[in-house]
C-alpha cells in the first residue's frame, strides 16, 4: 500500500516537472514618468508689431501671416502635448 502511494506521488511529481511552464503574469500599472518633451519657444507673432498706422493691404498681409505663424505654432505645442499624453 505505502509503495503504491509513493509510486503515484512520484508518478505525479514527475508529471508536474514534464509539463510546460506558464508564462508569468502580466501586471499593468499605471508608473509615473516626468514629461521630457521640451516646451516650443513662442515666436514673435507679425501682428504684435502693428502700430495702427499701417494700411488696410499691409495689415492683411500682417494678420494673414500671424494667422499663419499662430497655426504652425499650435501645431508645435499640440505636437508636445500628445507626445506627454500618449505614454
């Protein structure tokens, strides 16, 4: 009787080490890490330098050309900000 035992204990120690080891357990946590992505410089916008003396055709063409840099500047600092979200 106490071979039998021994020999199914054996028989099922044996069988523990043939078998595939699992893959560990993936944990997802949340792990802070800082934002390293540099803050864009905020250019000099052509319409910060408008005096209010200038005429209509030159004041077009300086609030055109700020909507221009204002655009590619939020471009910029939209660009920074996914890069600190995505992670």
């Amino acid at each position: 009787m106490k071979t039998a035992l021994f020999a199914a204990t054996a028989a099922l120690l044996l069988a523990a080490c043939a078998s595939t080891p699992t893959a560990p357990a993936v944990v997802k946590e949340a792990v802070f890490q800082p934002c390293d992505v540099p803050v864009p410089t905020r250019p000099s916008f052509p319409a910060d330098s408008l005096t209010g003396d200038e005429d209509v055709f030159t004041l077009g063409k300086a609030l055109w050309a700020d909507r221009q840099a204002r655009m590619a500047y939020e471009a910029e600092v939209r660009t920074a900000l996914e890069g600190c979200t995505r992670r």
